[in-house]
C-alpha cells in the first residue's frame, strides 16, 4: 500500500500541519483509497470537515462503493489518461 502524507497550509495555520494519511492500493485491477487523521489534528481541528465522504474520527476510512476516491482529492489527480 502507497501512503501519501497530507499537510495543510492555509494562511491562518502559521504552519503546515499534518492532516493524516491518504493511502492507495491496488486491488484486482482497481484502484482502492483510504484515509486516516492524524490524531492530533482531530483534536485541534475537529471542527474542520475535509470532505462530505471523510468524517472526522481516528481509524482508515475507505471510499464508497462506485467512488474513486475521497471528494477533497479528487482535483488533485491526474486526469483517467495520465494513471494508464
């Protein structure tokens, strides 16, 4: 399993913060995302909703049936032609 580092920097952090772990595998041709928070953004910054399909508590969060991955992520990937 790959496992990307998520920080957030926004103007009003003073600081990038570590967000959690997006993690990726693929599966039986497929691909497959999961999502963990680090602990102690959740407890700073428990208020704070990423995206509707990510719920702010400890512990992987794996995407939806029928969803390629989280919906705050998906701007981020190249297009289906550049992960042929």
């Amino acid at each position: 399993m790959e496992r990307l580092f998520v920080f957030a920097d926004f103007n009003w952090l003073g600081k990038a913060e570590l967000v959690g772990e997006l993690c990726y595998e693929k599966l039986r041709g497929s691909d497959s995302y999961a999502f963990k928070f680090d602990e102690n953004w959740l407890k700073v910054h428990a208020g704070i909703k990423l995206s509707e399909d990510i719920n702010n508590y400890p512990g992987m969060q794996y995407t939806q049936p029928g969803s390629d991955i989280f919906g705050c992520f998906s701007d981020a990937l190249p297009d289906r032609g550049g992960r042929l």
